[in-house]
C-alpha cells in the first residue's frame, strides 16, 4: 500500500508485545508506511501510554507476563475514555477459541503469527478507515443536531413573539403561556385573521382547586408557582390524552373544551372522562398540612362563540352562555365533586352513573335541576 494514498498513514498506533524483536519488526513495518508508533513491552506500560499518548489504534499481543492481552483490553473497553480505541490482537494462538475470546473482550481484528507485512497493514488501515468514517459520521451527525435545534429554537421563537401568549398568575413570580390551538397557530403565522365563529356543539369545564387560597398565605411564592405548575402539568397531560383544548388558568382554576376548534362527536364524553381523571391525579398532591388536595369541577354543554382577541398577546377565549353556567355549576358545586347540568346528563346516562342533586338557584336562569356526576359505567 502506497502511504501517499492512505488518509490515515498519520495515525499513532501502539504495539503492544513482551518480544522485543516482534516490536521492533512490526514498528518498521509501520514507520515506513508513515505511521507514528508508540510501544509497551507490558500490560502495565501499555495503559500508562495510553492514558499519557492515547492512540488512534493498538496491536496487541495475547501471551504476556502479569497481564495478558485479553485483560489488557478488557480494561480498556471498560473505560469511557479508552472504549473506542480499536484493538487488533496478533498472536501465535491460532485456536478458533482464542479468537472468540479475543473478540468477545472488545477486538475489531485478530492477525494470527508469524504474520505478514502486508496482511498487518492492509487490516490496520481498514480499521483506521473505519474508524475515521465512524468519527465523520458522528461529527455529521452531531452538526445535524444542531442544525435541528437551532431550526427549532428559530421556530419557537417565531412563535413567541407572533402569539405572545401569556396569562399572568396574580400570585405567582412566573407566567403561565397559554398555547393557541393548532389551527389558530397555524393562521396567525400566516398572518391571517380569526374571526370568532360559533359552535353550536361543544362542552366546556371549569376546575377550581379547594382551599387554595389558604395554602398561598402559608407558603411563599416560588413554592406555590411549583405547586401550581405540577398540577396544571398533570392537567394538560389528561387535555393531551382525551384529545381536548386548554383555554386558560385563572388563578388556581383551570378551563379546558371539547368539540373545537376542531369538531369532535364524542366531546362531552371526553370531558367527562377528563373530570374524572382530574378527580383521581389531584389525589396524588397533598397540602402542606399533609390533607389531599380536593377539587370541583362544573360541566356544561351547548353552543358557544369561540376566537382569538387581542392585537399584541393573543388569545383564544370562549363566550355565551354555556360557558358561564359551565362556571356556575364549578362555584355552586361541592369540594370533590363533579357537577354537571341536565344538558349533560341527557348525553351521558346511558354510559355513566350520575346521582341527582335536584335543583339550586343559578344566576339567569332560576331554579336549575343538576346532577353529580360519579363514574363511568362498566
């Protein structure tokens, strides 16, 4: 092989031999071809070298005193700093056992003695290749990540400053952004309008947590944000899950629909579904006192008008009457409960257990017949 050819004739390579003649041969071998080589006559010597020169390559011999070449690289591939050093083992051993052995311990190669020049090069330059393919690649690759962090940072940025959206929590130091829906991102980054528009269908849900105001006069203020973000995460997992769109924390309450802006059938069912997982994850926080946390919650459907407002910090908000009684029926409700109104129940008797509360008084509409709403149906 012609050294002027080889990209990696510059290589430091390591022999490791207790046969002094076996190290000089295979050093000529290799100086020639315009390899720079280091040598070890031991194990010990050998890792001493590697830590204070570490090589691009080692040949390596099996049979030598104190430590031989199987232990030698086993603590070498053991180690973060040495693993990805490529062995070459050369020795008298020709037993198939050996070999296995030798590339169970971390070998890229086994050259059997008495070798041959030509042999030795030709495979120390295959695994040099290899090995400078393999550090092209992971340099690539690593430029990919980069370039996609970077395309993704450019994204998210773009996005923060079209939408801007952030609801201020009065009693916490940090803001909580409130994300559009897909499709209303999506048509504010072109720059087009969105007008609000109205769906006849859809049902909304109002959650307050119990006895919260009393917890924030007894902790400071960076805990209650923690607090809050814990549980408002938790909640926006269970939004994610049923396929649902989060529209806003107010203080400690939290407003999530079904059915847009995307339509979808099945709305107050997935509601439904998310009051009672609601109901379930606010069990595992617990107060500073060390009581469960408790919840109510209020569901109403019907039609509402839905749309972005705002010029500067966007917002997508809902209007109409079934949001406000879906909000009565959370204020009017009781610690631990889902209360739901007798829209609701009509969709939903035939799949969940509901016990009737009768009627209370809601603003605007007198009088009003409500349920609990207990468990879905097995």
């Amino acid at each position: 092989m012609n050294s002027n050819q080889s990209p990696t004739s510059s290589a430091i390579i390591l022999i490791v031999d207790d046969t002094p003649d076996n190290v000089r041969l295979l050093s000529t071998i290799l100086t020639e071809q315009g390899y720079q080589v280091r040598k070890a006559l031991n194990g010990k010597r050998a890792l001493a070298t590697v830590q204070e020169f570490p090589p691009n390559l080692i040949l390596l011999d099996v049979m030598m005193p104190e430590m031989n070449g199987y232990e030698l690289c086993a603590q070498l591939k053991a180690s973060p700093e040495t693993s990805c050093i490529p062995v070459i083992f050369l020795s008298a051993l020709d037993d198939v056992l050996d070999k296995v052995k030798a590339f169970d311990v971390g070998a890229v190669d086994y050259i059997t003695k008495p070798f041959q020049g030509k042999e030795v090069l030709a495979r120390v330059a295959n695994q040099l290749t290899i090995q400078s393919q393999q550090k092209l690649l992971q340099e690539q690759t690593k430029q990919l990540e980069q370039l996609v962090e970077r395309l993704q940072n450019e994204i998210q940025e773009r996005r923060l400053v079209e939408l801007a959206l952030r609801v201020a929590q009065k009693k916490s130091d940090d803001l909580l952004l409130n994300i559009l829906p897909a499709a209303i991102v999506e048509n504010l980054k072109k720059g087009e309008s969105y007008p609000a528009e109205r769906f006849e269908s859809a049902t909304v849900l109002f959650a307050d947590l119990v006895d919260f105001t009393s917890l924030a006069a007894r902790i400071s203020p960076l805990e209650l944000v923690d607090f809050l973000n814990k549980i408002f995460s938790k909640f926006d997992e269970l939004t994610e899950k049923h396929n649902l769109e989060k529209i806003k924390t107010i203080g400690d309450a939290y407003m999530v629909v079904g059915g847009l802006p995307v339509a979808m059938a099945d709305h107050a069912e997935a509601i439904a579904n998310m009051a009672l997982d609601m109901q379930e994850a606010i069990a595992d926080f617990k107060m500073d006192t060390g009581e469960p946390f408790q919840i109510r919650i209020g569901i109403h459907t019907g039609p509402v008008v839905a749309g972005v407002i705002g010029t500067k910090k966007f917002i997508y908000d809902l209007w109409g009457d079934t949001v406000n009684v879906a909000s009565r029926m959370e204020s009017q409700g009781l610690s631990g409960s889902i209360q739901v109104t007798a829209a609701v129940y009509e969709q939903l008797k035939d799949r969940y257990l509901f016990e009737e509360r009768g009627a209370i008084p809601v603003k605007g509409k007198g009088d009003t017949i409500v349920y609990w709403l207990k468990a879905k149906k097995s």
